[in-house]
C-alpha cells in the first residue's frame, strides 16, 4: 500500500474540524486512506454506499445511519446519498466536536448542492488525486516549496527522456500501477466505462452516452491546449451546447480539469482562455492509443503528454505544500507562453517550462524572461525542465533544471518550526484534543 502525502493534512483536518471531506475521482485510494484511518484508532467505525445494504439503509433513515456509530466515523461515497449530509449536520449540531465524521466523495461538490448548503462552517474539503511520483517513491514532493525557495543546488537528474515516457503511460492510479505496462490498458478502459456507467449515466440523457468515451478520447488528445470546444462539437458533429454540457459531466466526475488563463500584469496582452487537461495520464494516453514507445517517437503528443504530467504532478503536491499557490498558464497574443505559471497566495510568481529534450537554450526562456519583465519584484523564479542530468542557470533566477526534480527538490530554507509536522503526523485517538490549533489548512478549502 502506497503512503498518501495527503494523509497528514487529513489527520490535521480531523483535530480542528468537525466534519472533514477526501474528494476525488474514483479509484485514487480515497477508501483506502480512509480505512487506513480507523485501522490506526483515528476513527471508529466506516460505512461505505457502495455496499447495497449499507445504501438502502441510508436512503430509508439517514438520520438512523448517522446517529448509530456513536464514535468518530467514515461515510464512503456519500455523493450516492446526498440527504446524508443535513443529518450529518443535525448530529454535529448536536455536539459540535471536531473530528466526527471523514466522508469521501467521487464526485465535484458543486454538483451536491445540499453539501455546500448543510455543512457551511463545518466541514474541511481535501482534494485526492491520483499518486505523485513522489508516494510512488515513497518520498515527499516539495518541488512547489523550494520554486517559491530558491535551492542553492537543484538535484541532478535521474530520468531521461524514455523514462519520461514510461512514466508518462503508467500513470498515477494504484491499481494499474501494480500491472505490466501491457496489461494496464484493459483496467484503463474499464475504468472509463465505470464513470460513464455510474458517474454520467445518472446526469444525462441514455442516448447521449454513447458520445462522452470518444469525447473524452478527443480531450486527450488535445490535453494542455487551447481548446475550442465549437470546434470538437463539429468534429464530432453534435451541438456546441452537448459538448459543453458533456465536459461539465467530465468535470464533475473529475476526469478533467480547466486550467485558468493568467493575466494579472499582462491582463491586456493575454490569451485569456483556459486549457484543458485530462487527470491522469496514464488515462490519456490510452485514450490517444499510445504505448510508451509510440510515445517517444511521437513529439506532439509527448510534449502535450509531458506538461499535462507536470501540472498534474505540481496540482497534487499543492495538497500538502507549505505554498498556497494557484495553478495558471499564460500565454500573448503574439504567441509567447509560460506553459505553468504558479501565484502564491501573497501575490509571487513563479514559472515552469516543460521540454521533452535534454539540450536546453536561451530561447527556450523566452517566455519566462517576458514573465519576469512583467510582474517585476514579484518573480521569483522560472525553471525550464528537461530530460537532462544537470541543473544550469540562465540568468538571474533562471534555471534549467532536471525533471525528475519534482520529486527530488528540496527548498534551500527547511522550516525552523518542525513540531507542528511532527504533532500534525503522530495524533492518536489518545493525544486528539479540540484546542490543539494546527492553524489554517493546508491545501484544504473549509466550508
């Protein structure tokens, strides 16, 4: 079992607040983290509805459910009984402690409208994706901390561009990940047909279903550009209007995700339409037909392929980095582009490149030079990273740096206050208290 990076703002969650959400798509160890919370005495009892008794008994009494554990408790897949959540709130109202219930959900909650009604001010929200390459590992990933914190050495590298590619197919889910590169296409496309049945099928019409697979394949495709979505709709030729309401489906179901265009200092030069990028590519290049060889030989998509990896890689790390920061790209009106641009919650910048090859040159900076030429004192750094072994700066606080570095880097400053970790990381049902301040959350939303 994978060690979950996340798990510690979890448990951080648990002290401080009453109710604590892992949302995610399905199959990234949502169940998993969580049973491994009542198997360490965090929690006491775990209901899951995707169990048929277990679902019927929360459809015919939901407040029943709620009050019977008594304990602290999981309720997995709530999203399949949403009249769950005003019990919930009825018993936390009733005895408002933290750490009373962790429910799990596979769907966005902006499509559960009685979750954002009930549990205002009461319930934590933590984003689970599917694993870095770090939790592969088994090591942290900081690399957001230490671009926010320059490093005086960014680590030399340890993948090449076949390595990449490799990474690249497998992917992120755990299930696959256990399988012969062979043998994870058949999960894959199982998977697929899993979220069409049970995800989309509940939201859309039975006739239309037979178009969101080739959909999804057609975003994959086109994962981290511009898309234009009158454009997919003639390609596949159905409205615009399905096709858009079909990628809400895709979004709610967390299969893919906007990008939002940055503008900030730029506002009146900038792009401002948002790129489109599939969760896992593991997922996408199975859509795109595509192994790890065909891959290589194929420079459109393992460039498009790479930077999806990437921003995949940094919006998971943003789960437990010590940097807030949002997630952007930019890009003129004359074409130049930071394929990532990174703003911390304080307002600093920062700007990742992705190239595939291992020899990097001044041109390739070209889009960060004009970023920092644009936000002034607020840059802080811009790397390009390449399939290369070593680390080179290009100017000040310019740097071509390895990709492994995502989840090799460590920021240059480590943090002087380390008890709040080592507190955060060892709470037992013994040492839970409802007065230990662990702060604000971590890469978590409250509600």
């Amino acid at each position: 079992m994978y060690t979950r990076n996340l798990e510690t703002q979890v448990r951080a969650a648990l002290v401080r607040s009453p109710v604590v959400m892992i949302n995610g798509a399905r199959q990234v160890g949502k169940s998993t983290l969580a049973r491994s919370l009542v198997s360490a005495g965090i929690l006491e009892r775990y209901f899951t509805l995707d169990t048929l008794t277990t679902l019927e008994a929360a459809r015919s009494d939901p407040e029943g459910l709620v009050g019977a554990a008594g304990g602290p408790m999981v309720v997995d897949e709530i999203q399949l009984e949403p009249r769950l959540f005003r019990a919930i709130k009825a018993e936390v109202d009733s005895a408002r402690r933290p750490g009373r219930f962790l429910l799990t959900g596979s769907a966005d909650l902006s499509v559960l409208p009685p979750a954002s009604d009930a549990l205002v001010g009461r319930m934590e929200v933590l984003t689970l994706w599917p694993l870095t390459q770090g939790e592969i590992l088994g090591v942290r990933d900081t690399f957001i901390d230490a671009i926010f914190t320059p490093p005086t050495e960014w680590p030399p590298g340890t993948i090449d561009r076949r390595g990449l590619a490799a990474a690249i197919c497998a992917g992120g889910f755990p299930e696959p990940l256990g399988r012969r590169p062979e043998d994870r296409e058949p999960w894959h496309r199982a998977y697929v047909d899993l979220i069409v049945r049970r995800e989309i099928a509940e939201r859309t019409d039975i006739a239309g279903l037979a178009s969101v697979p080739r959909l999804l394949a057609m975003l994959a495709a086109r994962t981290m550009t511009l898309v234009s979505l009158a454009e997919v709709a003639r390609a596949m030729e159905i409205p615009a209007t399905t096709v858009r309401r079909y990628v809400a489906l895709l979004e709610a179901a967390m299969l893919v995700r906007m990008i939002p265009a940055y503008a900030g200092d730029l506002a009146r030069r900038m792009v401002k339409s948002p790129k489109i990028a599939v969760i896992d590519t593991g997922l996408a290049t199975m859509l795109a037909g595509l192994d790890a060889e065909g891959l290589e030989a194929n420079p459109t998509q393992m460039g498009r392929l790479a930077e999806t990896f990437v921003i995949n890689e940094l919006q998971r790390q943003l789960g437990w980095s010590r940097t807030t920061a949002k997630l952007m790209h930019a890009r003129t009106s004359a074409g130049r582009e930071v394929d990532i641009v990174l703003e911390s919650s304080d307002g600093r910048i920062a700007g990742v490149e992705v190239k595939t090859g291992s020899a990097i040159g001044s041109g390739d900076f070209a889009g960060l030079r004009a970023l920092r030429e644009a936000v002034g004192g607020r840059f802080v750094q811009g790397v390009v990273l390449h399939t290369g072994s070593a680390a080179t700066p290009f100017g000040h606080g310019l740097w071509a740096v390895p990709m492994s570095a995502i989840w090799e880097a460590r920021p240059s400053e480590p943090h002087k206050t380390p008890p709040r970790d080592e507190l955060i990381a060892n709470i037992t049902p013994e040492n839970r208290h409802p007065e230990i301040d662990f702060g604000p959350p971590v890469g978590g939303e409250v509600w």
